[in-house]
C-alpha cells in the first residue's frame, strides 16, 4: 500500500478551551486534488495552520510522505515541499509578472542578484512555460499592482508552482473573482493536480462543483463527511451545519 502524501491523524488543538481541531483525521494521496468545505469556524484555517507548522497542536500526528512534520519550523516545511498560498495575494506589485516569478524561480535571489546574475536559459523557459500556464503570458510586462484580482491570483498561484512544491494548499482562491476568473481557476488547479497534490479550501459551491474532486467537510474541527459533490450536497448532516435548507432561505 502506496504511503499517503499527507496524513493527519487525531490532531487536537486547543485556545484556551476552545477546540478548533478536534481529533481530526485526514489523508490525500499523492496527485490527488481534494476540496475542503465547512462553516466559518469550523477549523479550515487552523488545520492548513498546523500542517504548515504555524500552530503546534495539543495532540495527535501529522505526517508528510510518512515522516512527522510537529516542532518542524516554517521554513523547513516548505523546504520539504509544502507550499501555501493565502487566500489574499502576495505578490511584489511594483514588479512586472516576469520578475515576480523571475524570483521565485530564482528562489531566494534579490532584484539585484538577477541584475549581476540573469537566469539560465532552463530557468528563463521555467518563467514563460509558468506565465502560459497560468494564462499570463500577454502580460509578462505588466507591473503585478496593476493586474484585476483575479490574475494576481493566478500568478501567485505561478509563483508557489515556481518553486516546485509536491503539496500545494490553496485557501479561498476564488472569493472576489468574476465568474470568468473562477472557471479558468478551477481549470488551473485541475492541471496541475496530478503532478502535484492540491487541497483547496473555498466556499463557493459552483467552483468546487468545477473541480471535479473529492470533498471533504470539517464542522466543529473535526470530518463531518466525505464523498463526491453531489453525494455531499445531500448529506443532511451537511445541509443542517452549513448549506441551510430551502425553506430557511430569505
């Protein structure tokens, strides 16, 4: 049996008695892209929080490619190759799409090190293929301030793959995005699955219908229920604690 890329296993946090996590249990295979839904406090950002090593949970075990990733700082996680992306974009907005991912590629260079030292010839393919895929190679020079919301999306989005992360976690990507925008994204994260694991958070229903993917739903810090869209839509569990019934609609 193939090791999970991911695993949670009991993971308990704790402020000051409130449970945000609460002997919570979760696996992703390798490849595999899988949504994650849930009420507001149900503990979606606490749970990308403990994976990414931000919060130290009270109990339990989260392991990465069967290794365990609790006291690890930060830093190292990402080195191992956990990439999040947050669901407001972080990108150098007075910097051209090219150079932000320039960087990024470059992983760790400053603007003046790529002036001294210009990327590879391997490296400069790396930045076009990143801005193609991502749907931003017309606007290569184009300073990121001045990109819609949606497109600063996708080059952060760019600039995580950049740095060739085996597990890409993905919060909010399509909250403020026009209907437009939010098809191409779930176009974007389906490819790239596949060759990267992709959890991603969201509460816009119609994308995660888009993505095609397992969905997994958190209510009070713990799993409520998994399955398919459509099997998970009709879970009654789940329209009670999060997507409300007909007739409680205004």
């Amino acid at each position: 049996m193939m090791t999970p890329i991911l695993e949670l296993q009991a993971v308990t946090v704790s402020f000051d008695g409130f449970l945000a996590l609460n002997q919570l249990d979760l696996k992703l295979e390798a490849g595999e892209l899988r949504a994650v839904i849930g009420p507001n406090g149900a503990g979606k950002t606490t749970f990308l929080d403990v994976i990414t090593g931000k919060v130290r949970p009270s109990s339990g075990q989260v392991l990465f490619k069967g290794k365990p990733l609790i006291g690890k700082p930060e830093h190292h996680i990402a080195r191992l190759g956990i990439g999040r992306k947050f669901q407001t974009p972080r990108v150098f907005e007075k910097l051209t799409c090219r150079r932000n991912l320039e960087l990024a590629v470059a992983k760790g260079s400053s603007p003046v090190k790529l002036l001294l030292k210009p990327l590879t010839i391997e490296l400069r393919e790396r930045v076009q293929q990143l801005l193609l895929l991502v749907g931003l190679g017309a606007h290569d020079q184009q300073l990121a301030g001045g990109l819609s919301h949606g497109q600063k999306q996708w080059l952060e989005i760019a600039m995580l793959v950049a740095q060739d992360p085996e597990l890409l976690l993905v919060d909010e990507p399509v909250a403020g995005l026009s209907d437009e925008e939010t098809i191409h994204t779930a176009a974007l994260l389906k490819e790239l699955s596949g060759s990267h694991t992709v959890l991603v958070i969201e509460h816009d229903m119609d994308f995660i219908r888009d993505l095609q993917a397992p969905v997994t739903v958190l209510h009070e810090g713990h799993v409520l229920c998994e399955g398919p869209m459509d099997q998970v839509q009709a879970d009654p569990r789940v329209i009670d604690v999060y997507l409300g019934r007909e007739e409680d609609q205004p």
